[in-house]
C-alpha cells in the first residue's frame, strides 16, 4: 500500500486562534478519557442487566476497550502521521460515535463487547491525532501550556468518570453511560470540519508497515491480555505465560522488523533522545500507581468504610477538581522553567499522598479528617506529574513525528493502568475486605511514586 504525503511549510499556518481547535480536539479525548473509567460504576447494574452471564465473561465489556485501545494507540499514530491528522482524528471520532450508539443498543453481551472493541479503535485513531493537531496548532513556545491543559482534560476525565457514571447509571440506567458520548462527538464531528487545518498533505510517497503494524498489535495486545486477565479463573497460568510470551517475541520481532524496514510504523530514532526514553519509563511506573490509587479509593470506600457507589464516586470528586488548574499553571512555568522541577516534586508529593492513605484512615469513617486531606495531595499531585510527563515526552519531537511519539506515551501509560489494575484486583479483589488488605497496595504505590521522581530526574526540557 503506498500514500502520498507533504508536510505543510512553516509559512502556511493559519493566522486564526488555535483555541478552537484545541476545544474541538480536547473534547474527543475528554470523551475517550470518560469512557476507560466510567463503566467501572455502571458494572453492577450490567451485571443486573445481564443476569444468565459470567462475571468472568461480563468483564470483558471492560478488558476488550482496554486491551485494544492499547494495542492500536501506536499504529494508530502512524496513521495520523502519514494519512493527515485531520482526516484520521475525525474518522476516529466518527467511529467512536457510532461505536458508543451501538454499545448503548446492544441487546446482548456479546454484541456488547464487540460494539466496545470498534470504540476502541475509534478512541484509538483519535488520540494521538488530537495531540498532533494541537501541537500543529500551536507555536513552539506555547506547547508546553497548551500540551499540559490537553494531558489535564483526559485526566480530569478519568478521574470523574466513575463519579459521573455513577450519577448516570442510577438515574438513567447504564446505557446512558455510552449515549452521553453522542451529543459532544457530533459536535466535534462537525467543527472539525471547518475549524481543524490539515497537517500533512500528500506529496512524497511513502509505503505503510503494515507487518510493523501487525506486530506490535500482537505485542501490545497479548501482553496487556495477560496482564489483565493474571487473575482470573478462566485461565491457567501456563497458558497465560505463553500469551505473554508470545508478546514479548512479538515485540522483539518488531524491534528488529523497525531495525531493518526503511519507512517503519515507529521510528526507533524516537527513542535516541535521552528525555524521551526517561519520560516514557516514568510515564509507565506513574500510569500503574495512578489505577492503583484510582480503584483501591474505591474499594476502600465501598468496602472499608461501606459507601454506596454513588457516595464513594462524590467522595472522590475533590481530588480530580484540582487536576485542572493545577495543569495550567505547571504548563505555564514549565514553558520559562522546563518540565523536571513538577515532575519530580509532583512525584514526590504523590508518594506522600499514598504515605497518608497507608497511616491516616482507620475502619471508622472520617471523610474530612482521615481522606480529604490525601485526596487533595493527590489530586495536586496528578496535576503536576501527568499533563508534565505528555508535554516532556514530545517536547524536541519534530513535526513529522508528533502522532506516532505522542501515541508511545499514551500506549506506555494506558499499559501501565492495565497492569495496575491487575495489580489492584490481585491484591483486593476479594470479599471481606477489611483494613489491613490496603497496607500492601499502599506501600507498593509509595515505591512506584518514588521511583517516577528517580526516572523524572534526567528529563530536561529547559528552554536554552
């Protein structure tokens, strides 16, 4: 398959704001952002809905969006860069829509899980697109404000989605959970339209990977399918291993494939910049404490102190009201003082914040003495490092590799919620959970905390 692409010049930009687009491109991964969260409230009631079905089985209503959400970030990136951000970032946005319609109308589960698998690919080629499109937009000395709003609008949006579905799913049923995606998509569908430029334009021929891009789907895909499902009941372990083994040579197959291929999917040039290697690894420890933390105030709430889900989805809600502003202010010293001083204390200042969650509250209820505190550390915390860690991981890409280094970081972080999330169902997803099952996740994400602040330390994006 061959295409022709040409990169815009320089002198072609628009002399229009760039504001509009990056509302228009922010909405749709605010969208993507909700949706890998919500349904973690609207379970239960799917559960109630779909009362001859398997937990086992009606878990991957969840798993199938995770796992091949992750699996298609990366080629998904490449696309956007050699077809036009544009064109891919409306077409994912298109799928997306009629994805979420399809989920909301499935009549069964089956139905169901494969209308999530189609959101996923549309979540997946818009993603990297609308980080494109806003680094484009934007000149050189104002992406790290614009790069750290657009990382705080999907963390703002995974934060309150289980709040928001919580609130939805108990007075509109879960349903209503997919079919609120539909009036933001359509917008953005038609603004996009007229208010987004293309980017790329057709001149040089350049061919497709397509062997790359089937070989790091199988990588990504076996690897996050192993993670997730290392706690179930439905597989054994040796035939895990081997799922994740054959990731993991499918990964190195496409290591090599890249080595050798004259146009790769991911250029492995990416990873020569000492920044972008530390800003990645950093990004996979901090996106693994992030699910930790992010479903262990759950099960604690529901569990511990014995909160509805609707109480705990609000009790959490605090937190992730900080997420913004504290974003747009770090964006904004981070333009005049580089990315490391808010990485490494926002790394710190979270590993404090899970010290807390480890001492402070105890079996009785004290929401305001006990939880708000810790909370509000976090909430910072998240503010600080994970706008920080998108904007340092592109800060010295060049243009013609924005979608593809953005969609490394984004993939890097969503396995690290994958793996996370294993890890917290390991740890606690059982029955009887009582006070003491927390030290345990408590102590592991102080570590993961720490260890981000170490991986931050060599990231340097500093203007000269």
């Amino acid at each position: 398959m061959t295409i022709i692409i040409n990169p815009l010049p320089a002198t072609s930009a628009p002399q229009a704001s760039p504001w509009p687009a990056f509302w228009i491109a922010c909405s749709a991964v605010f969208l993507v952002s909700l949706d890998s969260t919500m349904l973690f409230a609207a379970f239960d009631a799917l559960r109630l809905s779909f009362d001859d079905t398997s937990v086992a089985k009606l878990s991957w209503v969840l798993n199938a969006y995770t796992v091949v959400y992750a699996a298609m970030l990366i080629p998904a990136g490449g696309l956007a860069d050699a077809h036009g951000r544009k064109r891919v970032f409306r077409l994912g946005v298109a799928v997306f829509v009629v994805a979420s319609a399809a989920c909301g109308l499935s009549p069964t589960v089956n139905w169901l899980i494969a209308a999530r698998v189609l959101q996923a690919i549309g979540a997946a080629l818009l993603t990297p697109a609308s980080m494109s499109i806003v680094l484009a937009a934007f000149p050189a000395e104002r992406r790290a404000v614009v790069v750290s709003l657009w990382g705080a609008v999907g963390g703002l949006a995974a934060a309150v989605g289980p709040s928001l579905g919580s609130w939805v799913t108990a007075h509109a049923g879960w349903p209503w959970a997919f079919y609120i995606n539909l009036p933001v998509g359509l917008w953005a569908l038609w603004r996009s339209a007229s208010r987004v430029e293309e980017a790329v334009k057709p001149t040089q021929r350049r061919r497709i990977d397509l062997v790359g891009l089937f070989l790091l789907m199988a990588a990504v895909g076996a690897v996050a399918l192993a993670i997730v499902e290392s706690g179930s009941t439905t597989w054994r372990t040796g035939q895990l291993a081997a799922v994740a083994g054959g990731g993991i040579l499918a990964g190195i197959a496409f290591v090599q494939w890249a080595r050798v291929h004259p146009t790769p999917l991911v250029d492995l040039a990416l990873f020569s910049h000492r920044t972008y290697r530390f800003a990645n690894a950093a990004t996979l420890t901090f996106g693994t404490a992030f699910s930790m933390m992010f479903l262990g105030f759950f099960f604690f709430m529901t569990g511990v102190w014995h909160y509805t889900l609707p109480q705990a989805g609000l009790a959490v809600t605090p937190g992730p009201l900080l997420v913004m502003p504290t974003a747009i202010v770090t964006g904004r010293l981070a333009a005049r003082l580089g990315h490391r001083p808010f990485l490494v204390g926002g790394s710190l200042l979270y590993a404090c914040s899970s010290l807390w969650f480890l001492w402070v509250p105890c079996t009785q209820p004290d929401y305001l003495h006990a939880w708000l505190p810790g909370l509000l550390m976090s909430g910072i915390s998240v503010g600080l490092v994970l706008p920080s860690l998108s904007g340092a991981a592109v800060s010295h890409l060049p243009a013609a590799h924005y979608a593809v280094g953005a969609a490394v970081n984004q993939a890097t972080r969503q396995i690290g919620g994958v793996l996370g999330v294993a890890v917290t169902v390991g740890l606690l997803g059982h029955s009887g959970l009582v006070h003491a099952d927390f030290k345990a996740l408590y102590g592991l994400h102080a570590a993961l905390a720490l260890i981000t602040a170490l991986l931050c330390w060599p990231v340097s994006t500093r203007p000269l």
